[in-house]
C-alpha cells in the first residue's frame, strides 16, 4: 500500500515493457474504489474516455514513448475509506499512427436521442 493524506499529490507511471520502440501508451481511463473486486458500485473516475474527470489530474512529459507519467491529489474517497484501489486502463498504440486511440485524446461519447 501507499499512504497519502486528502489533497496530496499522487505520482504514477506506467511503463511498457517491450522492445518494440515503435509503441507507445495513453492513459485511457483510472477510477477509484474503496472494493478491490468493484469498480462499478461506488467508483470515482479520475480519468475516463482519455478526458480527465478529476481537476487535479495532470500528464507529465515522459522522454520515452513506452511510459505514461500522471498525477493527481488525494480526494473524498481517502477520508472515508480504510483502503482506496485504483485501476487504470491503457492502450498500446503504434508511435506514428495518428488515426489510433492514443492520439485521439479525449473522447466524449455522444449522446442519443429518446424518440
């Protein structure tokens, strides 16, 4: 475990490990739950879509296309819970193709319309 308090920055880094320098990785979605085994009861969406959901999050600049670096500070979930468990969804991305999910950033999904 990682101990923070409520408002303190929380460092992350996900590395790919693969010899293949033509990959890279993007952050596509993190949430939190106080349940290990539920991300869908009581969850908070730090990132969804690739569109941030927390005002606190922040991507940091990496040298190495393998490696996605992000931040974000210690929310509501901390003060209320023993135990808070992240899970982070990424995609691995071909370096130069434009037209794949890394490149795409955020992704509003579009509403439908009841008729």
């Amino acid at each position: 475990p990682y101990y923070i308090d409520l408002n303190q920055n929380l460092y992350l880094q996900a590395y790919l490990h693969s010899s293949d320098p033509n990959l890279t990785v993007f952050v596509d979605t993190c949430m939190a739950s106080p349940d290990p085994h539920d991300f869908n009861t009581l969850v908070y969406n730090i990132i969804k879509n690739g569109c941030a959901r927390d005002s606190s999050y922040a991507t940091y600049y990496s040298p190495h296309s393998h490696c996605a670096r992000f931040t974000f500070s210690g929310f509501e979930f901390i003060s209320r819970y023993p135990l808070v468990f992240l899970r982070c969804e990424l995609v691995v991305c071909q370096l130069w193709d434009y037209s794949s999910r890394c490149y795409q950033g955020c992704v509003r999904r579009s509403k439908r319309h009841a008729s």
